[in-house]
C-alpha cells in the first residue's frame, strides 16, 4: 500500500469477509480507514466459509458488530460508497428479495443514526 502513493488506489472493505476470517472486522476498519475506499455491508451468521443462506445476510441477521464498523467509517470522515450486498438470492421471488433488501436497509438507517451520521 505505501509503494503506490496514488489517492485512487485504495482497499474496497466487505466485513462478511473479514469476519469469516476470523478476524475482527472494526478493528480491521480501523486498521486501514485511511486508504478504503469503497465498502459492502453484508451480515452473515457464524464463520463458515460461504456467506450463508440470503435472509442471514441482512443487515442485523448475522454476527457482526455493523454498529462498530459504520461507527469506525463516520469517525474518521468516509464519504465513498457504501454497498448493501446479498449473495445467492438468484432462486428467490422478487417479493422475498425486496424484503431482505428493506430489512438491511432499515438496519444500515438504524446504524448510521447510532453512530450520529446523517
């Protein structure tokens, strides 16, 4: 990361991917805030190697402290995109995807309230 000094290059962050890692994702965030650029939320529950059914990955469904990470980005001032991302919803209706996609929402909206973001 210090070789290339470009301000476009930077770290996209996805703390699913971290947390099946068996790391910490706030404290990942936390690690490397200054150089992330982009960022995908998605829950998941446990730390297995795929991410989980579609509906566990809603935001608040799953194991991570998403209320840590987004606190993380706010405090330090990130501005860049921020992507509500569920994987393997393919074989489902619209109806049960639109749900899941309402219920991150209103996650990610309780999160950014908690953290004093707007």
């Amino acid at each position: 990361m210090t070789a290339i000094s470009s301000p476009s290059f930077g770290i996209d962050m996805d703390p699913s991917h971290i947390y099946r890692a068996n790391e910490n994702p706030v404290e990942a965030i936390a690690a490397v805030i200054s150089r992330v650029k982009h960022v995908h939320i998605r829950d998941c529950k446990g730390r297995q190697q795929g991410p989980g059914k579609p509906e566990d990955q809603a935001n608040g469904r799953g194991d991570i402290d998403l209320v840590g990470y987004i606190r993380v980005l706010h405090e330090n001032g990130y501005d860049g995109p921020l992507n509500l991302e569920v994987i393997g919803a393919k074989e489902y209706k619209l109806e049960q995807v639109c749900t899941i996609a309402a219920e991150a929402k209103g996650h990610m909206q309780a999160c950014l309230q908690a953290c004093g973001a707007r």
